[in-house]
C-alpha cells in the first residue's frame, strides 16, 4: 500500500513538471505567433480581425518589405552595431579591471566600495534621469550615439559580480609567479587573468549585448534624431498620433527578433555554463 501511494505521488510529481513546462511554453510561444500571425497579415487583415485569427496568405512578404525599407533597418542595424561593440568593449574592461582591483588588492574601504556598488544597482533609474540628461546635455553628447555608449558603458554591477566569481577561482600563486618574473599589476590583468576570464567575458557579452540590443529607453531619449535611429526606436515612426500600423511594427519586430534568437541559439551554451560555473567555483 505505501509503495502504492510513492507510485501515485511520484507519477503526480512528474505530471506536475511537465504540465508547468507545457504552460510555460504556451506563455512563452503564443505572443510570438501572435507577433508573427500580425506580420503576415493586411492592413484590413489586422483591422477587423482578432490577434489570434489567421492570416489569409502566408507568404504576404509586403509589410517586411515596408518595415526594412521604411523603416530604415538597414541603418538602424548599422547604428545599433556600432553602439553594441563599443558599450559591450567597455563594459568587459571596466567589468573585469574592477573585479580585479576588488579581488586582488587590499585598500581601505575595500568593503564598502562593493556594498556602494550593490547600493547604487538598487536605486531606481527613473530617479537619476534628470541629472543622468544634464551631465550627457553638458558634454555636448546628446543627440549623439556616444552618449548611449557612455551610459551603457557605465559600471555593471552584474558584470562586476560574474567577473568576482571567476576571478576567485584564479589562484594567486599565478599573480605571484608573475610579479616574481618582473611583470607589473597591468601586465599580470593582460597576459594572466584576462586569458583565464575568457569564459565570463563570453557570458558578459551575450548578457550585455541582448540589454544593448533590445533597449528602447536610452536611444530614445538621448538619440532623437531619425538618423540615429537603432532596431528598437525604428519601428516607433510607424505609429503616429491616430493610430498605428501594427502590421508592419510586428513585421519589423520578427525581424528584429531574428538576429537575436540565431545568436541565442548558437551561444545558449555559454550562458549556462558561465553563470553555473562562476556560481560553483
């Protein structure tokens, strides 16, 4: 009879699972088709019927067509490349060199320097946004793509922490072979720790890279002009103060979604292991 009733519950326990995975999936997969039905759709299409009716031609291309095209999204890939290599360059050297300093060296206030860094992750950014524009207005950056690349570029305290747990899994007999032969505390973060990082550098960068790539908010304010458009501010001059052409947003949205979702795929790997192995090391 007990051995009955484990069965029962362990049958449950695993039905259980898989019902959560399958509701998850649906969360996770039904406003993608729905993005994807709208995309495929006409104009009367997406006016008159609901998002989960079906497109009558499933190979209508026009409104990718008019979303690239109208939509400049040749430029904005150009203008969000641009800022990603850059912000993403930074923020791995500002990341790690930080990580370094905290992990390797002994100075006053060490302690606090970290808790301030926690601290200032928790504070909201909407409440910093006025002095944050006085000071980009001020260097002459606004309407500039260097002043998305300052912001983001600022320190990450989330690639501050991934960079922590490699670098106290580098031992520091490394560092002192080093200092032996003559090397200097630069030379030892250039030809010694950063080599050995190469695995939180790939997790940074994926993780930085998809925040950068998917972020409405900086390039919006701080990049007005159409010129300066990226992926994520393009497909706004389709909606206007009368309505919108959700057709050709969602259009352009799947082909925003496309460069982003190949480069998960293929990179998946390196953010699991970076995370699991920086947390167990």
């Amino acid at each position: 009879m007990t051995r009955q009733v484990r069965g029962v519950g362990a049958r449950s326990a695993v039905a259980g699972k898989y019902l959560s995975l399958v509701v998850a999936s649906v969360l996770t997969l039904l406003p993608l088709a729905v993005v994807l039905m709208a995309a495929l759709k006409t104009e009367s299409e997406s006016a008159n019927n609901g998002p989960l009716s079906v497109p009558h031609n499933w190979f209508n291309l026009e409104n990718f067509q008019i979303a690239f095209t109208q939509g400049h999204m040749l430029r904005a890939f150009g203008n969000t490349a641009f800022i990603l290599v850059f912000s993403v360059t930074g923020t791995v050297l500002i990341g790690s060199m930080t990580a370094y300093a905290i992990d390797r060296f002994r100075f006053p206030f060490r302690r606090l320097t970290i808790s301030l860094f926690l601290l200032a992750s928790l504070v909201p950014g909407v409440t910093t946004q006025v002095a944050t524009f006085q000071i980009i207005n001020s260097f002459g950056m606004f309407n500039n793509r260097w002043s998305a690349i300052a912001l983001y570029t600022g320190t990450d305290i989330v690639s501050i922490i991934i960079f922590l747990q490699f670098m106290r899994a580098i031992p520091i007999s490394l560092d002192e072979a080093a200092r032996i032969d003559g090397a200097s505390p630069l030379r030892i973060y250039r030809t010694v720790i950063l080599p050995l990082l190469r695995p939180a550098i790939a997790t940074v960068v994926i993780v930085k890279g998809v925040v950068v790539y998917n972020d409405f908010y900086i390039p919006f304010l701080y990049m007005p002009s159409p010129e300066l458009g990226v992926v994520s501010t393009s497909l706004f001059y389709f909606k206007g103060p009368y309505g919108a052409h959700w057709e050709i947003i969602c259009a352009g949205a799947v082909l925003v979604i496309i460069p982003t979702l190949v480069v998960f795929l293929f990179l998946q790997r390196f953010i699991y292991n970076g995370f699991t192995r920086g947390a167990t090391k």
